[in-house]
C-alpha cells in the first residue's frame, strides 16, 4: 500500500504545533496550576457546561463536496478525478450521506454495494470525515501543549498511549479528537523511544516480540542510552551524539522540533542527531515543494537534539562513507511504512538501498499502515535477503500507532492509521562456518 502524504493537509496541524513551541517553556506551570484547578472544579460539581464549539461528530460532519474548508473540498474534487467506483469502475459522482465522502458513482452504485454497508465502512470514513474537519475548525488546541523533561524521581509508563500521557503529565486527552491530533504527531517520536526505552512495552519472546538476536542489538542501545547505570563496565562507546537515521522521510521530518523534543525526553542523559534521509525529506511551507540539496541541512533545536536533511537515497552517503564508521551502540535505523512491497517503491527500496542498509550491521526497525502492509514488507525482505539478516523483532501491533484515520484519495475505500505495525531486523553479525 502507498500512502498518500499531503502537506496542505498536514499544515493545519503542524501550524498549530509551531504557534505552540514558542512558549514551551511556560507550559510546566500553566499545566500544573491547569490540573489543580481543574481537580478542585470536578471535587466540587464546578465543571462549566460544555462549550457548543467543543468538538462532536455532529458538529463536525460536512460532506466534503461542501465543506466550509477550502481544502477538503479540493480533496473531494481529487477523488472525483482520480478515483473508481469499486461496483461499476466508473468515476466516482456520488457522495455517501453516511461520512459525507465521495465513495461511488451513483447512489445506485452505493445502494448495490452490500459489502461497503454490511462492514460498515462508512462508520470509519465519517470519522476520517470528522477529523479532518476537526484540525481546520479554528478551535483552541490545548493539547498541543508539550510537557518539558520530568524529573528523575517520576518514572514514564510506555504501556499504552493512556499512561504515557497520564505518567508524562500531559493534557487530558478528554475526546478522541485530541487523541487522534496527538498521536498522529507523537506516533513517529514515541514509536522510535518505546523501542529503545528500558521500560519497552515489548518483551522477549515467547511472550513478546522480541528475537534474541533482537535482545543483543537492543541491549547495545541500552547501553548508550543510560550510562549512570553502566559506570561500573569499561566504556565502549564513543563522545558523541546517538543517531537515529530515518529512510524515506516526508511526514516526520516536518514535524517541528519539540515534537521530536519527546524523544529525548525520554532520555535525559542521552543527546540525539536525527538524519532525515531521503528525495522528500526537506519541505519548504513558504514554496509549499520539497527542495533538494547538495549538502547536509542542519537544525539544531537545542544542545541535546539536532536534525540533518539530507535529500538523496540512503546508499548515496553509504558508498560515500559519509556516515562511517556505524555502530551498534550508537546507531539505529528506522523506515515508518516505507513499502518495501508496493509495486510503486519496491525498485527503489530492494536494490542497493538494502543491502548498504545490512552492511551496516545496525538495527533496522520498520512501520506498516495494517498487518497485511508489514507482513508483505517483511516477507519481501527475508525471501529475498534472509540468510543475510537477522530477524530482531517480529512483526506486531505497535503500541504508539496513530489512532487518526487517513484516506487513501486514490481509494476512497481505503483507510489507515500511521504506523499500526511494527517489525525489526538487521544485517547479520555471524555467519555460519562449516566444520570439515
């Protein structure tokens, strides 16, 4: 499956993100005195009324075909253009009244459409409808307002999304509206520390996913990662910053830096260089295009956290040595729903760009939209590549999946939520010697 990446529709939520950032740091207070207040209203049956402009999937139903948003009409005129009826193959002229989306030709072609009703497909397409609505209504977005680091005495729960946010002191996400805009963007920073994190949701097999090869890979990590519990073993690492590299970038690598900020968070002792890798990695909101570079683009956000774009495929720098020399203790990989499989991307992923990715004998972890998308991915790799790689961690439901629902425009049927999957692997360290 290939995902269709919007800017214009991510800036609505990256605009807000952005306002927020410049006052983080007035954030810790505001919510303490926010979450005090609001204990002591709720103690005492203060609570005002609900807003009439607070979010509810009446008030933010509108057929797309006449929003009030620019945008999402655009996006109906898109279906209408590019996408098939999925009863007559026809173009696609009618907007189902149940999610307010174009879905089918006629109303003949939705009526005789048994299986889009028995499935209820509409229920999830309304709320991708809602959602959407949701981001453009102008509404205040107080869960936007990032926590800043915590201290040592308070532990963070990676069990679910529900904990981590409790145990983070985040804004109570009251309403799957400000889950769904939350997650979305934290899914790609919190998938990455949920697997990297001592607390990982994610145990060693049999009762979790991960492989023994993948216990080994991650116990390097670990060991960069908290050097106060690891003074007493000789050191092995080197001074520098933890690299996590990110192939195929686009969504992610235009999320704002306190958005990636989380991550560190969860790693106070450790600072981080994240590499955005990739032909799309680098968007320009004031062109509105993605721009190529001949050299590396740096962004620092602080002395812990800094961003390098570079905008060509991975096996350029490797072949180049740029990133020489990789190791285990200091580097991991990451490619979030890259489709390995797709007919679209399989050239591009299955050539060079993998086996320059197993050469580095790093830790390789890798995002599906479903299980179906990782499974077809995975497979790819391991009938292709198996006796050069290890498998580290099988493939699972990933704990830090978004929780909005995205449309594919291509197919208005077609819905999925960013990063549902989760799988791991790497080039292998050993190989087998035959003894005579």
């Amino acid at each position: 499956m290939t995902a269709l990446y919007a800017p214009s529709g991510a800036t609505q939520l990256y605009s807000h993100l952005l306002r927020r950032s410049s006052h983080n740091r007035l954030v810790v207070s505001h919510q303490t005195r926010r979450h005090l207040m609001g204990f002591v209203r709720n103690a005492l049956g203060l609570d005002p009324p609900p807003s009439p402009d607070d979010p509810t999937p009446e008030n933010r139903f509108h057929p797309w075909d006449q929003s009030p948003s620019v945008d999402l009409r655009e996006r109906a005129a898109k279906i209408r253009t590019l996408a098939h009826c999925p009863v007559t193959g026809k173009d696609i002229n009618y907007t189902c009244p149940l999610s307010g989306i174009p879905t089918h030709h006629s109303r003949e072609a939705w009526e005789m459409d048994k299986a889009y009703h028995n499935s209820k497909k509409y229920e999830i397409l309304k709320k991708v409808n809602i959602y959407e609505h949701d981001l453009r209504s102008g509404r205040p977005f107080p869960e936007f307002d990032f926590p800043q680091d915590q201290g040592y005495d308070k532990a963070v729960n990676l069990t679910n999304w529900d904990l981590f946010f409790y145990t983070r002191s985040f804004y109570s996400m009251d309403t799957e509206f400000q889950l769904a805009a939350v997650t979305k963007m934290l899914s790609y920073p919190i998938t990455i520390g949920s697997v990297l994190h001592k607390f990982s949701p994610y145990s060693l097999n049999p009762k979790g996913p991960i492989t023994l090869e993948g216990l080994k890979s991650l116990a390097a990590l670990r060991y960069t990662l908290y050097p106060l519990e690891n003074r007493s073993l000789p050191t092995t690492t080197k001074n520098r910053a933890m690299r996590i590299f990110i192939l195929g970038a686009r969504a992610e690598a235009q999320l704002p830096g306190h958005v990636w900020k989380q991550l560190q968070f969860l790693f106070p002792e450790q600072s981080f260089e994240i590499h955005f890798i990739g032909p799309e990695c680098l968007y320009k909101r004031d062109k509105q295009e993605y721009v190529k570079s001949t050299t590396p683009v740096v962004q620092r956000v602080d002395e812990t956290l800094k961003f390098i774009y570079r905008t060509d495929f991975f096996e350029v720098f490797h072949e180049a040595q740029d990133f020489f020399p990789y190791d285990p203790y200091m580097d991991v990989f990451f490619t979030f729903h890259p489709g390995y499989a797709s007919p679209e991307s399989h050239g591009s992923w299955m050539g060079e760009t993998m086996k320059a990715l197993l050469e580095t004998k790093c830790a390789i972890f890798t995002t599906g939209f479903n299980k179906k998308d990782l499974m077809d991915d995975i497979n790819l790799v391991k009938s292709k590549y198996g006796k050069e790689m290890d498998i580290l961690m099988d493939p699972v439901k990933n704990v830090f999946g978004s929780t909005k629902w995205e449309l594919n425009d291509l197919n208005p049927q077609e819905v999925y939520q960013f990063n549902m999957y989760i799988a791991g692997f790497r080039g292998k360290r050993y190989h087998t010697i035959k003894r005579q």
